[in-house]
C-alpha cells in the first residue's frame, strides 16, 4: 500500500526544538497542525527540553485552545558523543499533538485566467 492510501497510518510531522525563540516553534506547530490532519511531535533533547514543553503548552492553551490533544509522551536517554570525544547521556523528549477540531481550509485557489 502507498503512503497517504485509504487505511495507510497519517504522516507525521516532526518539530525539532532548539535555541530559536519559543514562539518560532509554536508558529511552526501551529501551522503544521493547520496542514493537515496528522499529529505533529515536538521533540527536544537537553536543556531544550523545557522549551519544547512550552512550545506545546503555549499551542493547546494560547493558540488552538480546546482543539489540541496531547498523545503519548515519551522520555528517553540518548547517548552522544560530545566535543571531547567522550560518550554522554542526554535526555530526551517526544511530545505529540493532534488536531482534534476541524482543519481549517486552506487558501482560496486563484481563478484561472481566461486564454487570449
């Protein structure tokens, strides 16, 4: 079965949280969440982590309030190697949402211009 088939799982985006401010993400998982009916995750690792709980706290209560739904949050321990070359533990966190109001309509098409 192809990918986007009747039946086949909804694609799922992934937002990556970093150093950029907080609301560059939750405009980013806004917008996402605004696409399409697929559930977004938000994941950080580190001190990003309290950034990415932000990010989907100001989306379900500022934004898109009572039509966001939080999955199953995951908490993990990756283990990297830092600059020094030495193995570290570094947590981790995947915090899904899904739309659960009405996807708004997308943009109106442009009408097609009339051939000469």
């Amino acid at each position: 079965m192809s990918p986007g088939a009747e039946g086949a799982p909804p694609a799922m985006s992934i937002v990556f949280i970093g150093q950029k401010p907080t609301m560059t993400y939750v405009f980013q998982v806004v917008a996402q969440l605004n696409s399409g009916p697929g559930p977004v995750v938000v994941k950080a690792r580190g001190n990003a982590i309290a950034k990415a709980v932000d990010v989907a706290e100001v989306v379900r209560r500022r934004f898109l309030e009572g039509e966001v739904e939080l999955g199953r949050i995951a908490i993990d321990t990756e283990r990297l190697t830092n600059k020094e070359g030495r193995d570290t533990n570094v947590s981790s966190i995947a915090i899904p949402l899904s739309r659960t109001g009405p996807v708004p309509p997308g943009p109106p098409a442009a009408p097609a211009s009339a051939p000469r």
